[in-house]
C-alpha cells in the first residue's frame, strides 16, 4: 500500500512539474512576466540640416585624463526634475563616498552609471534606478576636445554601436520628412521595430542631413505608426503596429503580448521648425495636431494645459512638442488588441528625448509629460552616455 501510495505521488509531481513548464513556456511566449519580452524602442533620429555641422569632438573619454571644467572631477553628480526641468544635481562630493562597488566601477572606468543605489549611504539597492555621472565625465563633455566630427557621422557610429550591442530589444527609426514645402512635413518610418537589426543598421547608415525640423509633427507620426493608423504625414501609408509583428524563434507571428512596453527616443540638435504653424499650411494636416482628430477620436492641441502654445519660435516652429507627448503617454493607443476576458495592460508609449548640440525646456518638458528623462550631449562620448543611460532605464 505504501509503495502504491509513493508510486502514485511521485507520479503527480511528474505531472505538475509538467504543467509548471508548460505554464512558463506560455509565460513566455504571452508575455505575463514582462521582463521576458522584447520592448519596442523607435528612435526618432534627427536629419536636419544642422546634423551636418562639423563641431563634435572626436576625442573619446579618457579615465585618466583630468578636465577642466565647471564640475567637481571626483564628485558624482545625478540627473533629476526640479518641477520644471532636468538638471544635474550633486548627489556626493566624492567618488570615494560610493559604497555599491558595481556603481563606481562604471563611473570611474566610463564616467557614468544607471543603476539602483541608495542615496542615504550610498550602497547597492533601493527603490529606483539612478542616472549618475562623475563631474570628470561631465567636464569632458562640455569641453570640446579633439578635432572635430559632424553631427550626423557621430550620431550614426553611436547608435550604429548601440544596436550591435543591445540584444532583446525591438529597434526602429524614424527621420524628418524634407520639408522643402508644406506638402512634406512631419516625418517617415525607415525602419519598423524587429529583432531584425539588418534594415535599421542600413537605415541609420543612409540617414542623410536636410531640411527642417518638424518635431511635434513626427512625434505625432511616431503615435500613428505605434497605433497602426494611417499616417499624417505620408500619402497613402497606413502603419502596423509592432505591438502586433512580434516573431518567434523560426519567424511564426505571436499574438500581441500584454505586457509589451512601447519607447520613443526622440534625439535632436535644434529647436522645431516648420512644425504646426496653423499659419503656414493650406492642406489640414496642421489643423490635425492643432486641434483634429487624433488617435482614439481625441484631439492634440494644448493637450498639457501649459498653455504656451503655439509658442514663439523662427521658422515656423511650434511648442506641441510636449503635448504630443504627453498624448501618448496618458493614452492606450491600440485598446482593441487581445481576446474578450483577457488582461491587457494600456499600451501607450514612453518617451525619452535627448538634446544633442543643444539644451532645451522643450525637450526637458517633452521627457517628463512623456515619462521618460532627458539627456544632454556635446560629445560622441556624452551621446553614447546618454543612449546607454536610456537603455538601462527601460531595461
């Protein structure tokens, strides 16, 4: 009887333990643990012409080297929002004060960390992750040193680097329309989000300086093509959505995942030209982010209530930027995925922005209505700091 009994448990455990893998292998595949599934990053890379101005530093970090500069070279220094933008404020006057070994092994071999650490007693661990800089690094990149590189060939090699040495994420990219008229503003997708990176690394490596720069509208773009609406900008282009192009192993298309997290990167070295002036267009699109229909049927305009738009800009520019965000952060841009009864979190979308060449509110505000941070960079080693410090904050 004994043995029955022992013969007959262990054949249960079997049989759960089976169970217990099926049940992770469909974890796996729907998404209930988010951590496993691929997020869907778009960057928004800026082609303007000002990308093709030759005034980046091409001489990369160097540990060793002191820099002068309006830092503390040993302090650590962390990115926050004080209510009404981003700064870098001290978080210790001394690298020697950081106890969390893995925290100051980044900062003193590449100048930067993101990572969780205590801001109390400086060790490992805590509720939030971190974006620290040490003041050497942050005098580097605000110093200039080394002959000169453009804009765009430094911005290509960084994120050309980026994508060969992120896996598990969904890389896409998008660029400014030519804007040489009204009849071709806001932006295009060259790149859909895929774990393929052979389209986006060729997209990035063609990416060509011209033109305005629309960065509201192509926000609004980005939105369209995340939703899988028809696009604003381009005649005849109706998007799908990545939430909805996920693969598997052997290229077989998976339903869409609940737990799929959606990011913009929107990256520039200017403020918004030719971008929503209700004054400059004949043909509507501008009344769509000004105050038509949107996404879900709403409209975009002062969407934030600052009211500071249009705002007062050359060039047509416009301040919508923030408002965009905002839009698609709030909203769940693509409520009719998943099955009757099933658990769907909102799918919106985060964005992060970086100034490169440039600091700006609008990018600073950008960031926060939109729920991410927002980075500076002068330098090809500040744009990889900020890119990577991007990455490990979504990761």
């Amino acid at each position: 009887m004994k043995r029955y009994t022992h013969l007959t448990v262990a054949i249960l455990l079997v049989i759960l333990a089976a169970a217990a893998s099926l049940r992770a292998e469909d974890t796996e595949i729907y998404g209930v643990v988010s951590n496993s599934i691929p997020p869907n990053v778009l960057v928004i890379f800026d082609t303007s012409g000002s990308m093709a101005t030759e005034d980046v530093p091409g001489d990369p970090y160097e540990p060793t080297t002191t820099y002068s500069g309006g830092s503390t070279t040993n302090a650590v220094y962390e990115r926050v929002w004080n209510g009404h933008s981003y700064q870098w404020n001290l978080f210790t006057n001394s690298i020697n004060n950081i106890a969390c070994s893995a925290v100051k092994s980044d900062l003193l071999s590449i100048g930067y960390a993101v990572d969780k650490i205590r801001a109390t007693n400086f060790t490992c661990g805590g509720t939030k992750k971190r974006s620290l800089r040490l003041g050497n690094f942050m005098n580097y990149d605000a110093s200039g040193v080394g002959l000169s590189q453009s804009r765009i060939s430094v911005a290509q090699q960084v994120l050309t680097d980026l994508i060969y040495q992120t896996n598990d994420v969904r890389f896409g990219m998008m660029v400014f329309n030519f804007n040489s008229t009204d009849d071709n503003s806001g932006g295009h997708l060259v790149a859909p989000c895929s774990a393929d990176k052979a389209p986006l690394l060729a997209a990035v490596a063609n990416a060509s300086p011209s033109g305005w720069t629309p960065l509201a509208e192509t926000l609004a773009e980005a939105g369209l093509y995340c939703a899988g609406k028809p696009s604003w900008f381009n005649s005849g282009v109706t998007y799908t959505s990545p939430m909805t192009t996920n693969k598997d192993a052997a290229g077989n298309l998976l339903p869409p995942m609940p737990c799929q997290k959606n990011y913009v990167i929107l990256m520039t070295d200017g403020e918004p030209t030719y971008d929503g002036d209700t004054n400059a267009y004949t043909d509507g699109r501008v009344t769509k982010l000004v105050g038509g229909t949107y996404i879900n049927g709403d409209t975009i305009g002062d969407y934030d209530g600052d009211g500071s738009d249009p705002g007062s800009y050359g060039m047509y520019g416009s301040d919508y930027l923030d408002d965009v965000a905002k839009y698609l952060y709030d909203n769940d841009l693509n409520s009719s995925l998943g099955t009757v009864g099933e658990s769907f979190e909102k799918q919106n979308v985060v964005v992060y922005t970086i100034g490169f060449k440039t600091e700006q509110k609008l990018l600073s505000y950008t960031a926060q209505n939109g729920g991410g941070l927002y980075y500076t960079a002068n330098s090809a080693s500040g744009l990889t700091a900020a890119f990577d410090e991007i990455i490990a904050d979504i990761a």
